[in-house]
C-alpha cells in the first residue's frame, strides 16, 4: 500500500517519496510524503491524482531504476512541479547513513534533526 | 554540453514521434521524405530515389550511419571510464557479431550480423566459402582474437573461448564509482550471455558470471521457451521482470532470438533514461541511443516495406520509446 503520511501544517507545496526514513523526515519538516515499497503502478497512480497539489517533489532515484512507470512519467512531473532527484544512501557510496539523511533534510527541507 | 550540440546530436536519434510518423506511409520512399530533414535519413532517401534497391540495402545504409556516429562517440570520449564504459558495451554487442559470423561460417551460411557495431561494417555478404577469415580475423578487436584463432583452427567455435570473452569486456566496470551505468551494462551483458546460451546449450557447461540476473532465472532464460519466459512476472528483481515484459511485447512483432534481441535493445533504451549527470552517463545514454535507434529504424523499414505488423509496432514504440 501506499502510505501518504498527512503533516500538521496545512499548505502543501513539498511531496516526498522514498523509503520510510526519507517519508518520516519528510513529513516532520512539513511536507508530505509517499513512501515506496516496490509498488510501481500504485505510486504513479497516487502520484497523478495528487501532483497537481505540490510545486517541489524529492525523489530517491532509484525508484526510477526500478519502475518502469514512474521513469516514463518523469518527463510529465518536470514540466508540472521542480524534481529533486537524490541518490539513495546505499549507492552514494562510502558515507555514514544517518549524516547523509541529515544533510539531505538540511539542504532541500531546510530544517536541522537529530537521530 | 552547449544546447546547439545537444541538439544536432538529438537530431541523430530516432524519436517515438519520427517513428510513428514513418509508420503512417505505405512506402519507403515516402516514409523517408518525410524525415528528409533528419541527418539520419539521406543515405536512405537517396538510395530509394535514384534507383532499384533491396529491404538489405536500405537496411545496410541505416546501419552505416549509426555506426559511423558509433565510432565517432567512441573516437571523441576522452575520458578514461566513459571509454570504458563504452568499449563495453560495444564489445559485447560485437561479440554476438563476431559468434554469429563464425557459427554461420561452421554451418555454410552468409556471414550475418545482428547490431551496429565499427567491425558489422567490414564484414562482406559472400558467401561463405568467399569470406576471407584472416582478414577477418586482422579486423576483430583484440579480446576476440583467441576466440577467432581456435575457430579457425578447429573448424568450431570454443564454448570456453565465448565464456572468457564474455568476461572481458565487463572487468573494468565498477559498480561503485557509477551505480546506474553499471546497472545498464550489467543487464546488456546478461541478456547477451542468455542469448549466447540460448544459441549454444553447451555454453551452461562454462563459468558464467550473470551480473544483474540470479542464477536460477539465468538458467531458466537460457533453457525455457521464449513465450513462456515472457509470461515471467514477478519473484525477481525488476530490471529483469522488465527485459521479460519487452520480450512479451516483442514477441507480437518477431519470433524466437530475434524477439529477444529486440527485447535486449528496448530494455537498455529504457533503462538508459535513468542516466542524466555527468560525462560517462551523457555518452553511455548516446550510445544506446544510437544503437537503439539503428535498430528501430530497421525495424521501421521492415514493416513498412512488408507491410506487415504495422500496428503492433507503432504499439510496442509507443510504449518502449516514449
């Protein structure tokens, strides 16, 4: 299934999609999030009911390595909303995971977390 | 790259809105009118405007095209890994080349290609007690010498010469340093390992080395009907499972290995719209274009000069090539 984790602050301009983590960070610093599990269709179906309700989304890449739909769609969600793409911790190499969470959260979200 | 270099190197690829466009004539002549802006097409529209010509020749004239451009990429990458990463998959696509010459040879057929690579260009349509092996042998790249010198010395290709030749052109590249070229190369070379086994069983008996496949379905591809793989659906990783939904859909235009190189093509296509940044993606995703594209443009030309399975490809390209 896919979880779309509501936040409290009410104007939605961010969606976020990727593992769990990236999901739960998204949604504490305000954004929304839709959290892949290898269900391909269900995320791109969800993705075209909602889109049209952000103006940034950040994605881990690899969800476009692996599903076929939503590397198709790409092209449609560049031309409707900014796309952030980010490399998932396990390909950007030697890093230490949590830093590289924190980081991203610190760059395209602009808030500071502790783990 | 500057914008008026990225276009005009656009311009040399084949686009799902060419495509369709080709497929809407009931011609060749007219289907490349059409495009005659297209850098790609003037070999073509001259050939078929000035003369008698064969489906073999216009398709000889796609294929010099996308290999001259080939081997210009390859000529003007500097950099050492995009180099790599190019010689790569060119090798591999020019070791199904040089298997299917040596195989025809050893059962007395035309030598014969199957992708656009620098060596399909030099090689000639004779027939094969006019083929000129040494020659041949003078033209291979260097990996695939050992496997033309044992060909040539016991009338037969060596299972374990095509097994180390599939090894070599994959040992210098590295998962780490670019994830996503690796990925791409990694299901090229598998799919050119099944289709390699599926032509010689015997190959099973080697040390194979499927990157990207788990074993089991490596076996199984190698061993199983086409039309039955393709119903494979789930239970392995989805880089596979996609090379088997192109197989599916491939298998509505072309029957047997043909199917299934198509299918290898459309699978790379797709996967290479995940390479965006930096220069080993840029070049590796102009190359499969290239190839692709020489590929889908012969295909084109098949269906219309035969009319036949108009629908079906304007179908699959609408889905592969978008």
């Amino acid at each position: 299934m896919v979880e779309v984790k509501q936040s409290l602050f009410t104007e939605k301009k961010i969606l976020v999609v990727g593992d769990p983590v990236l999901g739960l960070i998204g949604v504490a610093a305000g954004a929304d999030a839709l959290i892949y599990r290898n269900n391909c269709e269900e995320l791109v179906s969800e993705l075209k009911k909602s889109i049209q309700n952000y103006n940034v989304l950040i994605y881990f890449r690899n969800i476009e390595d692996d599903c076929k739909n939503f590397r198709d769609y790409v092209p449609s969600l560049k031309e409707m909303v900014l796309t952030i793409p980010l490399d998932h911790p396990k390909e950007a190499g030697r890093i230490e995971v949590a830093e590289y969470y924190k980081s991203l959260v610190k760059k395209y979200l602009g808030i500071s977390i502790e783990f | 790259m500057n914008r008026a270099k990225a276009f005009s190197q656009s311009v040399e690829y084949v686009t799902l809105e060419n495509a369709l466009s080709m497929l809407q004539y009931s011609d060749i002549v007219n289907a490349f009118s059409s495009m005659a802006e297209k850098p790609w097409a003037g070999k073509v529209l001259k050939r078929v405007t000035t003369g008698r010509y064969t489906l073999i020749d216009v398709q000889r004239d796609i294929d010099d095209f996308f290999i001259e451009k080939i081997v210009e990429l390859a000529e003007e990458t500097k950099n050492e890994e995009a180099r790599n990463c190019l010689n790569s998959m060119i090798s591999l696509s020019e070791l199904i080349n040089i298997v299917v010459v040596l195989h025809n040879l050893s059962v007395g057929r035309k030598p014969a290609t199957i992708f656009p690579t620098p060596l399909a260009r030099k090689i000639p349509l004779v027939s094969p007690e006019e083929f000129d092996i040494h020659a041949f042998r003078r033209n291979v790249d260097k990996v695939f010498t050992g496997l033309v010198d044992r060909f040539i010395k016991n009338k037969k290709l060596s299972m374990r010469e095509i097994a180390l030749a599939l090894h070599k052109p994959v040992e210098k590249i590295d998962k780490v340093s670019n994830y996503r070229v690796w990925r791409l190369i990694g299901i090229y070379h598998d799919a050119i390992a099944v289709r390699l086994c599926r032509m010689f069983p015997d190959l099973l008996k080697e040390p194979l080395y499927p990157l990207i496949m788990e074993d089991k379905i490596f076996r199984e591809a190698c061993n199983s009907d086409l039309i039955e793989l393709s119903k494979t659906s789930s239970g392995y990783r989805r880089i596979v499972l996609e090379l088997f939904d192109a197989l599916t859909d491939s298998l509505t235009i072309l029957k047997g290995i043909e199917a299934f190189d198509l299918a290898t093509v459309l699978t790379t296509m797709s996967l290479s719209k995940t390479l965006v940044g930096g220069e080993v993606e840029e070049k590796v995703k102009r190359l499969v274009h290239l190839m692709g594209s020489s590929v889908i443009l012969k295909l084109i030309v098949l269906s219309v000069y035969t009319n036949t399975y108009r629908v079906e490809l304007q179908r699959l390209l609408s889905k592969w090539l978008k």
